[in-house]
C-alpha cells in the first residue's frame, strides 16, 4: 500500500474505532459486532507498524504505551480541586438552602438544583489542550495530585480528542474538567471470577478495584481492567462557560464526553428532597455504585459567589445514602457443595432489613476468611450489601461477646455424599473429591445445561435426574430415552419431549461451547474461545503440551496445567468418549480447508437476513459445513448477503457497501449443489 493511501485509510479507521467506540461504551448502542471492531483496530495496527510515521497522538492505538513507569509525577491543579459539605437527611438540605439563603443578594432570582449520582470511584482531573487530552491526574490533596495521564489513556471511554464528533461543538483551545473513574458493578463481579478462576485475589469493592486499577505503574494491567470514566464538572476553561450545571452536563456530552444519564434538574428543595430520599431506594438499580447524591445549584455563576467554606463549595451539598451495613446475629453456618467440589460457608443470620432489603442469609467466603476473622456462631456480627453483590459478613463485635459464642468448625466429611473432604496444601478451599457426590453432580448438570444452552434443565429437575440414578454425568443427558423422563415426577408427554428435543439442539452447538461446558477450572466461556482458536479440534488441545497451552494469549501455566490434567484422568476419557458417541462438536467449524470442492465456501463470509425456507441456524451449519463462515452484520468484509423475504437494514446496508446478494436458490448454485 502506497503512503498516501495508508494514511487516508488509517484516518478513515480513526475515525470510524472512535465513532464506534463511543457507540459502545457512551451510548450504549454498538451497531457492529466485537469482531467487526476488532478487525477494524488490527488493521489499523497493521498500518501504523508498517508506516510508523503516520501514528497519531491520539490514535485510538495508542491507548496503551509500552513501559511500566518508575512512579507517578506530582502535578498542580489549575483550580483546588475541593471536597463536599454532607447532608443525611431532608432537614440537612433545608438547612444548608437556609444557610446559603442568608448569603444571597435580594434580586437572585428562584434557585434551581441539579441532582447527579455520587459517584464511588476515584476523581480525575481531565487537560485537553486544542482538543487533544494532555494531561490527566489523581484529586491528590486537592491542590496538587499525582500524573496518571498513561494509565487514563487505557480508559476506553476517555476521549483523547474532542470533539469526538468532527460535526460537533469546536473544542475550546484549553479545558480542564473533573469526572469519576470507576467500575461497573456487572464488570466488577466479571473481573472477580476472572481474577478467582486464575486463582488471583479478588477485589472486597469496585471501589478498591479502580483504586488498585488507575495506581498501575504498568498501564498494561491498567488496559487490562473495566475501568469507566464519567465527567461532572468543568473545572477551568479558556472559552466562554455554559451558565448552569445542566447545560455544563449537556455541552460535555456533546464534546464527546461520558456524562452519566442520571441527572435531574429541579425547581424547589422539596422535589430535590424527595428524590434524594427515593434513591436510597433507588441506588441499587444504577449500574455502578453510588454512595449518595450530589445536589448542586443550578446557576453556575450564583454558585461561584457563594465561594467555599474550609475547602467546601457552598453552592453543592453531598446528600450521603445510609451505610449498605447491618448488625446482627449469626445464627448458624450453612455448608454447601458446589460444581468443583468446593465446599462453602453460609451465615444464616437472623433477619435483617439493609437499605431495604431482608438479608438472611450471607457469604463467609471461606474458611481461612472464618478463622482470619474469628467469626463465631452466636456473634453479633456486621453484615455488608455493595450494589448487586451478594451480602457478606464483614466480621465480628467482639466486644458483644458473652461467652455462649461457639466456633465454626470446617466439616471433615462433606455435607452432601458424606466422604471426607480434603483441604489442599496452599489453598484456601476445602473439597469433597468424591466423583459421584450427588450435591456437585446436580451443580454440574445445571452448569452443562447452562452453557449448552439446553432450556428446562434447572436445579428441580437437575435433582430428580441425579437421585433417580438417570445421570452420573452430565453428557449421560445424550442417552436419556423419553420413558427416564417420563419417571420423573411432573414430566408429561410434551415436557418430557420438549426436554429431549432441547437436549437433541444443543449437539450444534460449537466445539468453544463444548469445551466450557466441560467445568474444567479456569476454563469458561472466554478461556474456551481462547483455545478453541488456537487448538481447533479436541485432538489438537488433548496431545498438547502445557507449555504451548500456557503459551497462548490470555492463558498461563495454572490454566495449562489443569486443562492436561483434567484430560489425563481416565474418568474424563470416558466423558470425552461419550461426547464423541452423542455426535457433539469436537472441532472448531472453521477449520483450513482441505480439499477444495469439498468446502466451496472457504474463506468466504455471509451474513444471512430475511425470511428463509429452513431455520436461519440450520442455513447457518449448512454453509459452516461447507468451509464458510456467517456473521451477523453487513461489513465490508461481507462477501455475500443471502436475503430471505423482508429482508430490513442488512439488505440496505449491503446495498450501501455493494456487497452481493444472494437468494437462497443462488447460494445453492454458489455451492455448486441442488441442495
Ligand atoms: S461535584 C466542587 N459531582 O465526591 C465540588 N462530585 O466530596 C465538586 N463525586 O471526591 C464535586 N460524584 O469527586 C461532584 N456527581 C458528582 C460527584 C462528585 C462523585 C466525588 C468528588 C469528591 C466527592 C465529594
């Protein structure tokens, strides 16, 4: 490729990662695929390590620099970046309005309010000069912080130019504005399995997560972490400022920047009370945590006349929720055994309403978290609710003891089977190790119908299959006959029917699936993808060595170790024979093709659209089958378009990028076939 044709193509690339960046992670709206994405970013890599030269300081490839750093920069704040006056309750707010009442000249007009989230991250402080991010730092004391700018870059939603729409508002030549980094709770509870099933530590909050995240010295383990970025607040500028808070909310949106939706604007204190006193309530359907809400006035310019008290801006007030925690007693320990075996702790406390909901029962993590804690039946003990995260009790009071409190004990034989159950040198889990342990058999099975996406496969009928002797592992689904299920108590006809006919669907599904379902450790959905591509068929993976497993992006030696040997056990031969007897997937459909003929479709795409004369997904095998591949959105890398009957958007956007359209008779002429 010629320069001149690099450089208009890494523009267009450019410009089309930012926009769809900001379709995914701002908007919420992606309008292609992962994989459509990420092609587009590897060509761009591929441009820019060909003509170096034409890399672009904001080029979304250079989110993420190449070495560690030896420590962060001190920086000053253009501005102090100042800290919240609280309020806990309504007449905190009335009393902070009668406060800065007295403050104000006769002739201010009526007082307005916005309310934002308060965000529980950490704050940033955001320099774009002439629209390119220059600088980004941690608030530090408030007047001076810490220059975090490599790790911020890594932060998907921070946008390194602005206007991240050309079409937008002209940048001002230089603006510092302040925002929240944080992490979702749903990332949260993500990172954390991830983190656990490499058997790394987890992170107690999503709090802890972005601190220990954004502190990177190496912002490759930055890039690596589900960190969100919102803006609240302009902080200096050198162009003239929007007149309210909401307008400051609407312009930074505008300029490309994450502004969370969640903001109202109100015309008197009682409104802004009662929906202060709603989102206690209400803070548990936000996708991230909250500790309270932010009431600020809404005239940015009667806000600064208020000045600040003890570094405390009277025009905004944090109104703080109650703590997510709770007293109470521990009442006793429930053990239960899980689909690796691993045998868990429950409190079952006596019941206790946090931030509006009855907890009864909680997490004790494990038992070293137990005896580290020294948690005993009968304590009084502080129960703690973050978000969406299942309850957990944080400890003891010690000083609530009187004597009766009896010790955890960690069971010897397992609750379910009754073996003994084995504590690994090193680790912190006990485990029952029976193979045949009906309590992680049933959890197996729902695991396995989970992944195969097999539908009436939940905990009940898990339970009736394991104790009527039906299955002693889950691929023993494949021989369950119509007359087993019609055993089962609550099975008919049709439900027994409507099962096997479930179970028959999901021999399609694709051998990534097949391998997650298998329960190995370390091994699920992304880890299976992982190394399904690099291993296309289940010979290839079995006969490898764990040095080339470990080798393979995303993966290491503890994952490779247990993936051999899992397959080295005898017992998971005979799991795996049985795969092979019930006709599932043990191959990655795209493999190379090998003689032509046989795979008219290699290397061609189709994207399949419109009403067919077959099933959308058994067209789909058809072509898979012959060496294609079928995605689900019209790109330029679509070869062809097999439309059905009202074929909608994909028709047109085909249209649009002159991609080829095919009906099905022609796809069959393509094939080289009548069928
Ligand atoms: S405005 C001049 N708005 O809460 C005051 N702060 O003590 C500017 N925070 O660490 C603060 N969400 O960074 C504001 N929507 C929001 C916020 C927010 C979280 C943080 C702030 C500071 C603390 C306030």
């Amino acid at each position: 490729m010629a320069e001149a044709k690099a450089l208009q193509r890494a523009e267009e690339l450019r410009e089309a990662i930012v926009f769809h960046e900001h379709r995914y992670y701002v908007l919420n709206s992606p309008l292609i695929s992962d994989g459509q994405f990420d092609r587009l970013v590897d060509e761009l890599h591929r441009i820019e390590q060909r003509f170096p030269e034409l890399v672009t300081p904001d080029s979304p490839t250079q989110r993420v620099s190449g070495e560690p750093a030896e420590r962060f920069q001190k920086v000053e704040h253009p501005a102090p970046i100042l800290s919240l006056d609280k309020a806990t309750s309504r007449e905190d707010l009335v009393a902070w309005l009668a406060r800065i009442s007295k403050l104000l000249p006769e002739e201010t007009p009526a007082l307005s309010y916005t309310v934002e989230p308060k965000f529980d991250g950490l704050t940033v402080v955001l320099h774009y000069r002439d629209g390119l991010f220059e600088l980004g730092a941690t608030r530090g004391d408030g007047r001076v912080g810490e220059d975090i700018t490599t790790n911020l870059r890594t932060i998907p939603t921070l946008p390194l130019r602005i206007p991240v729409d050309p079409d937008g508002p002209p940048a001002p030549s230089y603006l510092v504005v302040r925002g929240e980094v944080l992490i979702l709770l749903d990332d949260f509870a993500a990172l954390n399995k991830r983190l656990l099933s490499s058997e790394k530590p987890a992170f107690a909050n999503p709090r802890n997560a972005a601190a220990g995240s954004l502190r990177q010295l190496d912002s490759r383990i930055t890039a690596q972490r589900p960190l969100r970025l919102y803006v609240y607040s302009i902080v200096t500028t050198g162009g003239p400022l929007p007149t309210t808070q909401h307008e400051a909310l609407n312009y930074l949106t505008t300029l490309g920047f994450p502004v969370a939706g969640e903001f109202a604007v109100f015309g008197d204190l009682e409104q802004v009370a009662d929906y202060c006193e709603s989102m206690v309530e209400g803070r548990n359907a936000l996708p991230y945590e909250a500790d309270g809400i932010v009431v600020k006035l809404d005239d940015l310019a009667t806000s600064a006349a208020l000045g600040a008290v003890g570094g405390r801006p009277r025009g905004a007030v944090a109104f703080k929720f109650p703590a997510q925690e709770a007293i109470t007693t521990l009442l006793d320990v429930e053990f239960s055994v899980g689909r690796t075996g691993v045998i868990t702790p429950t409190a079952l406390l006596d019941p206790v309403p946090i931030a509006g909901v009855t907890v009864s029962r909680a997490s004790l993590h494990n038992f070293d978290a137990i005896n580290e804690r020294d948690i005993r039946i009968g304590d009084r003990v502080v129960v703690k609710r973050a978000g969406d995260v299942i309850p957990y009790v944080s400890g003891p009071i010690l000083d609530a003891r009187d004597g009766d409190e009896v010790e955890i004990v960690a069971p010897t034989h397992c609750p379910s089977c009754g073996e003994p159950v084995v504590h690994p040198e090193g680790e912190t889990a006990i485990y029952c190790t029976n193979v045949a342990c009906p309590a992680q058999l049933v959890q197996k099975l729902t695991y396995f119908a989970g992944v195969m996406e097999i539908e009436g496969i939940g905990e009940r009928t898990a339970i009736q299959l394991v104790d009527q002797d039906l299955i002693h592992a889950p691929v023993d689904l494949y021989t369950l006959t119509k007359d087993n299920l019609m055993e089962l108590e609550g099975f008919a006809e049709k439900k027994a029917d409507n099962l096997l006919a479930a179970i028959a669907a999901s021999k399609a599904q694709p051998f990534d699936r097949v391998l997650a379902s298998l329960g190995i450790r370390g091994v699920g959905g992304t880890v299976a993808a992982t190394l399904t591509a690099a291993f296309p068929s289940l010979e290839a993976l079995e006969s490898a060595p764990p040095e080339a497993i470990a080798s393979v992006e995303g993966l290491g030696p503890i994952t490779a170790r247990t993936i051999v040997d899992w397959f080295a056990r005898p017992r998971h031969q005979a799991i795996v024979d049985k795969l092979r007897s019930a006709g599932l997937n043990l191959a990655s459909a795209q493999e190379p093709a090998s003689v032509q003929g046989a795979d008219p479709f290699a290397g061609l795409t189709f994207v399949i659209t419109g009403t067919l004369s077959r099933p959308r997904n058994e067209l789909k095998r058809w072509i898979t089958s012959r060496g294609g591949k079928v995605t689900g959105s019209v790109s330029t890398r679509t070869d062809y378009l097999v439309a059905g009957e009202n074929a909608g958007s994909k028709l047109t956007r085909a249209q649009e990028l002159s991609v080829p359209i095919l009906s099905e008779d022609d796809l069959l002429q393509l094939a080289g076939t009548s069928g």
